[in-house]
C-alpha cells in the first residue's frame, strides 16, 4: 500500500514520499524494516523510542517530522481514530478459504448465498440460511431454520442454535453460543411438615429465539439464551465482550458496549449506547435506559433512567456512591470524634467546669 | 393439537370447541393466525392487547370469555405453572436425525444404545457408554471411558471428560465442559534472600472425575472440574445455569438452582434446594446448607446453616446486612449529628447557659 | 508400580514389603482391593476411616503403621506435596492414539512435529507449527501461522487463533479460546442537539497476537484476546484457571496464580508469582505488582506495589479493608452512642445537674 492510500484513507498529509510502500501496521519497538509503518502519536510511545527501523512513521499533529528525512503521515485528530482506521486498513482478516469445505455438512433445504465460505466441520442445520460472502470457520455448528445475513464472520467452535436469526455484517467470535435455553424453573420446594416430599424444580422451555441485528459484534465465551416464547434481542451496532451473559427474553438496544463477563438477567432491557462496565450485573426484569453507564463490577438490582452513570453493588447513582465511599473511608475518624465528645460530657456531668 | 389435549395437560377448562386445533404457543402480540394459541394470563400481558389474530386463548381464572366467541382455556393455576406445562407441550426438541451420522468418530469398545442419536462430527471415546435414546448433537466430544445415560441431551460443541459419569434425562447446553482438570497448584515461592530461586508452582494432578445426577440440567458455557482423587458431584434435579464454574471435589445437593456466572469454589459443599443468585461465590472448602438463599453478586466465604438467606461480599445474613446498608446510607447524617452535638459541648464549655 | 518405586518418587521410606504392587491412588474410602494405593496423610482423612480394603498406605511422619501388618509408605512432608507428586505419578494422562486422526484436517505448509497426536476434526491452519510430541485432541482449531510448541497438551475443543505462539508444555483445557480480537471501540455518541445523528461504535481491529510462555496451564472456557498492535504475554509457568478472561495487549508475568472467572482488563500488567483470587477484577491499564495477592472477588482500579495484599471491591490494602469493615459492622452501636449524648446534653442543657 502506498502512503498516499495511508493518507487517503485517514484523511491526512503525507511528508515526504507519497509512493513509499508500506506494508504492516506496528508500534515503534516493534519496527524490523522498510515496509513497516509505526504509529507514534502518542507521547509515551515517542518517548519509549523505537521507529528508527520503520519505513515511515504516522505522527500526531504537533510532532515534528522525521529528522532523518523519513516519509511520515501527520494526522491531527485523536490516536484511536488513527486507530481504527489504520487497523481495519491493514488488518488481512482471517484466513480462510472459498466455498464449502469438504468435511462440512450442510442439512436438507439450506441456503449457502454466493461467496460464502464454510470452513472444515461445519454443520449446517436444515432450511438454515447463509447470506452472501459471509465466513463460517471452522468447527461452527448452525441450527436448523437459523438465518446469517450477508457478510457476516463466525469464529471457529461457535453455537448458533435452531431459528436464530442474525443481521448482516455480524462478528461473534469462538466459543460463543447463541440460543441455548433460558434458565427458567419453577423452583423445589421444601418438604413439607406432614411428610409430603418436597418438589424438584420443574422446567420451563425455551420456545423462543434470539434476533441479532446488524453490525452487532460479540466476543468470545459469550452465552445468549433464547426467549420463552418471543425473542431476546441485540439491536443494531451493539458490540458485547467475552464472556458475557445474557438471559432469556433480555432486549438489548442499539450502539451499547457491555463489557467482559458482564451479566444481563432474563427479560431485563437494555436502552440505546448504553455502556456495562466489566462484570457489572443487570438483575432480571430491571430496565436500563439509554446512554446510561454502569461501573465495572456494579450490580443493578432496579431500573436505572437515561443519561445516569451507576456505580457499587447494589448499584447506586455515582454521586452517592462516592458520598457514602468517603463517609466509610473516614469511619475510624468519626468514631475517634464521638469518643472524644463523650470523654468531655463525662467530665461536665461531673462537675466539671463550665465556662 | 387439539384444544382438549391442552386442556387436559393443564387439568383445566374449554371454553369453546374441545376440537379447534392449534399448532404453536405464541405470545399475543406475535398471534398470526388461526392454529396459534396465545398466553394471555398476567394482567401486562393482556392489558398490553394483541392476541385478536390468535386462534384460541390460555386465560387466567377470572378473566372473561374472549367477547369474540373465540374458544379458550381457563386455568386456575400460575401463569409460571401453566408455561411449564405448555412450553413441556408445544417444543419440538432440537432437530436431530436418528442414528449415528457418518462423520461421527466412535471409539474402540465404545457401547451406543438403542434410539441413540450421534449428530455430525461427535468423538465418543474408547470403551464410553451412551444410554438409550439420548442425542448428542454436532461436534461433541465425549471422552474415554465416560458414562452418558438414557434420555440425555448434549447440545453441540461440548465436552464431556474421560471417566465422567452422567445420569438419565440430563441436559447439557453448547460449550460446556464437564471434567477438566482440576485447579490445584502449589503457589510458587518468592526468590530467597540468600540468593536462592523461588520455585515455579507445582501442579497437582487431577485423577478423579465428575459424577451428574439424574435429571440435571446444565448451561452454556459452563465448567465443572474432575475432583484430584475422587468425585466432584452434582446432585439429582440440580439446574445449573451458563458459565457457572465449579471447582474440583464440590458436593452440591439436590434440586439447586445455580444461577448464571457463579462460582462454587474447590473442595465446597451445598445441601438440597439451595438457591444461588447470579455472579455470586462459594469459596474453597465452604459447607452451605440447604433450603439456603445466596443473593446475586454475593460471596460466602464461611459456612451457612440451612435456611438461611445470604447478601454482600462477603455474604452475611440479610437482616445483617441490610441493617448495615441502612446504616451506611445514614453515615453522611450521622457525621452531621456528631458535629451539632461538638457545637452545643463547645457552647456549654466556654460557659453557654446550663438550665 | 512398585511400593519401592513410589517410596522413591517421594524420597519417602517404605514400611513393609517394597515389591508390593499398586495400580492406583485413591482416597481411603474408594479403596477396593489390593492394588489400591490409599492416601491417608491428613487427620480429617484418617479419622474418615475408610483404607482397610487398600493394599497400602501412604502415611503422614507421625503415623503408627497400619496395624495389620500392611505395607505403607511414610512421606515426612506436607500431604499437597504427597498429592502433587503421587498425583503426577499415577496419571494415565489423556487417552488418545498416535498420529494424525483420518479426519484431521491439516491446512498447506503447516508443519507437524514427530510423535505429535492430532486428534479427531482437528483442524490445523496454513503454516502452523505444532511441535514435537505435542496432543491435540478432538475437534480442536488452530489458526494459520500460530506455533504450539513441544509436549504441549491441547484439549477438545480449544481455538487458537491466528499467529498466537505457545511454549513448550503447555496445557489448554477445552473450550478456551487463545486469541479472539480485543475489545477495543471508539464508543457510540449521542444524537446532537441540533438534530445531527449519534455515530456508532467504530471498532478498532486487532492486528496482533499472543505469546504463551513455557508450562503455562490455562483452564477450561478462558478467554485471552489479542493486542491491537503487539502481543498479549502470559508468563512463563503461570497458570490460569477456567473461565478467566484476559484482555488486549495485556502482560501477565511468570509463575501467577489466576483463579476461576477473574478477569484482566486490556492493556493491564501484571507482575510475577502474584495470585488473583476467584471473580477478582484487575482495569484497563492498571499495573499489578509482583507478588501480590488479590482477594476474591475485589476489584483492583489502581495499581498495585509489589508484595501487597488487596480487598474488597474498590481494592484497598487489606489492613485499610478490614479496619472498614470493622467500622461498618460497629455503626448500629455508634449511632446508639450518638443518640445517648444526644439525650445527655439535652439534659445539661435544659439545666441537668452538673457535677
């Protein structure tokens, strides 16, 4: 790629050379010769050093050019922007091959679109649906009557159950099932007084589905259960991390990120760009609205209004959380503060001096 | 089916023609056409409207008649109670194909019973038993030695260890793992002062397995670890959610609930019916009793006595520790009081007016 | 084996006959017949009972021998230490035959060691190298490029992905993914006041890797996400338990303990011989000494000073936890205290008797 493809893509001025070739992204450190394009925007990664055997080098928008004469590409906005251009510009995506693998099994009446690509093993239930130039990598398993859209990515060893139905453009990586059966029970009960036994706990059947919209992304280890009888949905462009759970009959709006090994109960909804932080948890039933942010390891146990960040567990607005945090932290001191008024009321009751 | 089959299985009343066929339970508002029949219980549900285009409806015991003359069951029971027992009526199961599929791996001495389904891709391992009747759907794969019972379903892409015994009627869901090894080290050593190495951790070898009881239930992407020596051991009825983690030599009852992302340490114990909330912890060699509540997010690290209800980390009785939260959402009013009260003593020393 | 043989094995003394034969380590209790070697070391063990259907004892220093005249061996040291070498001792290892299995599928150019074992619908990547004597069991995906090193244990259905490198030794336990891409999003902003549309999240693509030291041990449904631009490191001879997930670009140092469902944010670090206790939490870009210990459950948002012990969730050091909920369980008294001087200086002000 030429650094005026780089440029281009990023929206920026090359220094030097706009037919220099480069062919890697890396850090600094990381540089091993000509081809290799470093971004140092950052100041501590300038300051780590490292580059001098880059090709040419992606600077923030203060920075000076190369002294050695070196091309570079100044781009003036925020690293992460840099970020994500430059790492889906130069990212090969996985590898994988085209058409359907010899070893996988594709079920009566499925529907494999043009373009698709059905790595080694795996099994296609029967009337699913693949959309055009999706990938399916190895080892995935897809229930029967399951709809992938178009140009979507499965990673090796995933679960994609009966009649789960999934956008176009969706990501979900390894180990990630989509569609196991809600945890729903009648619980046991205690035997009781007059020697009747107790019961076992008795089971209520996942019925429903789940409905992935497009351009969701979803991490690796991550279980999304199926409704009881509707759907339990992700809405358009949510991305979710590893090992996050989601329950049965939850909703999920658009643009959120919920974060690792978070939990979401069953039926408990979820509002627009709303941010979960890691292992925080959402309780059954709860609502959550949009553009709300809920600390790591916080636990939300009732429903919490847009625009509200929410920390502790159980959960409480950020605000009292940190008021109650710093009346804790000063316990031992006010409990010094009571004893000291007590010692000067003793001496009054006795006749101290007064005045 | 016919509506009087419905009926029958709920022990309840038509209302209408016995003979009306109906094909799907569905939620009112997702009603499409004649042969579905809607769920319209709960006062939400039917406030919430819908259910115009269902061909009969499940009503709860002082709801009227549909006013349309549609036909309808009437059941006096809980909505929970009549969705176990219609969800049990209306789901068609996973599809599987009977027998074993062509790509499926059995091994040497390997005993598959009558009825069993082996979907695409399975590994049955070296002298494993398969009970009657059970399916085992894609890209499973069961160990050497290992023991499934009759009527068992194994979703895909699970992994069942060697040796590892499982009951009848047994369900497990997809990436799950049942007997990996256990996690039990001895911690490694800081560097000594006279120069000597620290050691590395030393691993203890897990040679026993997991023993599963009839009639339990397992999740996605859960974990359950092979005791060192003998059995770690999961009790009849028990239903354990996704990614639940349960160390080696555990001991749990029967007909718990265990809910989602939890954790029950190494060597721990939980009687019958005991309930464990989402996320929460059991630590290493904890004995919880029976008929014990443990709240979500909670963490018992010392012994529970049976019927006890557990909240906080660490978990203490509720009453416990909701007077403490109680007490720590007054501290900010407290501090308050203590300074009024410095004031009024302050006065009173420096000769304010005493009666 | 020989009793003389285990004797050796624990640089232990053997009393009675050192010829016997055992085939088995079992607890007292399963013991059922004279190749049984019983491992009666603790108190609680030996006053369990159990053992007399062993063919031997392994006893603990101060132990009589048994008095029937059977063998035993007496191991002056710990009983883990017994454990962690009998256990390594009497370990058939997993059961698995020579070879590449006929449903393997090995992608062009990769290179398989000699004595290697892949297992069945394993699947391996264009260029992979799996080094010399190394198992892959069933249904395991390993990505182009990556390199697994030698003796390595590779259980079913573990993904590696592409270009990760694993040192020697290594066991991975199954349905543990190595090398999912990280989560790493511009987040999603809010429509604008003037009617301008809200972005979504734009993702930030993962073109690096992870590195695996040697004698790693990683459990069952673990997470570990690639770097953005470098490697994701765990240190060699640490060990991670099941279901922990483990951040981009995060460093792990040698000989860590992580136990069951912790979780390491993106870009942390964290230092050598330090144990992260069950659930804990360690931010994005926290840096984590070394021999630290991390209680469970805590959650570590600072970072942390060498040989530090942390709590709680924020994670203080433990003193500062401790004292805090010392406090927290004495304020019902406090506030008592509070309102009797209350009472007392409402009396001396109404004209109490003073001395």
């Amino acid at each position: 790629m030429k650094l005026s493809q780089v440029a281009g893509a990023l929206g920026a001025e090359v220094i030097g050379d706009p037919d220099l070739e480069v062919r890697r992204l890396v850090h600094p450190l990381d540089a091993e010769g000509a081809g290799d394009l470093a971004l140092a925007m950052s100041k501590a990664v300038v300051a780590g050093g490292g580059g001098e055997r880059a090709g040419a080098l992606v600077i923030g928008k203060d920075a000076a050019p190369p002294s050695d004469g070196r091309s570079a590409v100044r781009f003036p906005g925020p690293e992460r922007t840099a970020l994500s251009i430059l790492t889906a510009l130069f990212d090969p995506g996985p590898i994988h091959a085209a058409g359907i693998h010899p070893t996988a099994t594709v079920g009566p009446g499925a529907f494999v679109g043009t373009g698709v690509s059905l790595g080694a093993n795996v099994v296609v239930g029967a009337r699913a649906t693949i959309g055009e130039r999706s990938v399916v990598l190895a080892n995935v398993v897809i229930g029967a009557d399951a709809v992938i859209g178009a140009d979507c990515l499965i990673h090796p060893l995933v679960m994609i159950g009966d009649r789960v139905r999934i956008g176009d453009r969706v990501i979900i990586h390894s180990n990630t099932t989509v569609g196991a059966d809600g945890f729903s029970f009648i619980p046991a009960s205690q035997p009781g007084m007059a020697g009747t036994p107790g019961t076992m706990p008795v089971r209520i059947h996942s019925l429903g589905t789940v409905v992935i919209g497009d351009d969701v992304e979803i991490g690796a280890g991550t279980t999304i259960d199926r409704a009881t009888l509707r759907a339990t949905r992700i809405g358009r462009g949510t991305k979710i991390d590893n090992q996050v759970q989601i329950g049965h009959n939850a909703v999920i709006g658009e643009a959120c990120l919920i974060c690792g090994e978070a939990g979401i109960g069953g039926s408990a909804e979820v509002g627009d760009r709303t941010v979960i932080g890691g292992a925080a948890g959402v309780a059954d039933h709860v609502k959550v609205g949009s553009d709300v942010a809920i600390g790591a390891m916080s636990g939300v146990s009732h429903s919490v209004p847009d625009q509200t960040v929410m920390l502790g567990a159980p959960a409480m607005p950020a605000a009292v959380f940190k008021e109650r945090y710093l009346q804790i932290g000063r316990l031992k001191s006010l409990r010094e503060q009571v004893k000291d008024l007590q010692n000067r009321l003793d001496a009054l009751e006795k006749g101290g001096k007064v005045g």
